[in-house]
C-alpha cells in the first residue's frame, strides 16, 4: 500500500512544472531533447498528481507536514491549554 510522500506546495509545484515541460517538449517533439522534456514533464506531473514520489520513498523522504499539535516520537496528540 502507498502513501502520500508530497505536500501540497510540492505537488503544486510538480504539477506546474510538469506541465511546462510537457508543453516544451511537444513543441520540440522531432528531437531527442523535446522527447527527453516531454517524459521528465509527464513524470512530473503524474507524481504531483498522484502526490506519491517513488524517490522519496527510497530516500524516507516526505514533505507532508505532520497536523498541529502532533508529537512525531510518540502516537498521541498533545492538546494545548
């Protein structure tokens, strides 16, 4: 089972990105580097869409901020008086 590995300004990022890169590599389709920026681009945008990076997940990386309030060494929330 996966998980989201991406925060939202991550993932809005890649998603901007991607696209970008999309739309130069369909301009420059007939050569290897538009090829090159067409994959990297759908890459991009496929893994801000999904919010999953599988290079995160190898590295034990995530830019997903864990909620307010939140003890990352332990499983209990910690209320504010």
């Amino acid at each position: 089972m996966t998980f989201l590995n991406e925060g939202q300004s991550d993932r809005g990022v890649r998603m901007l990105a991607g696209t970008l890169l999309i739309a130069a590599g369909w301009m420059l389709s007939l050569n290897v580097l538009g090829i090159a920026l067409f994959a990297i681009g759908a890459i991009a945008l496929g893994t801000g869409i999904v919010g999953w990076c599988p290079a995160y997940s190898l590295l034990g990386m995530s830019t997903v901020k864990a909620p307010t309030g939140h003890c990352p060494n332990c499983d209990t929330q910690h209320h504010r008086v």
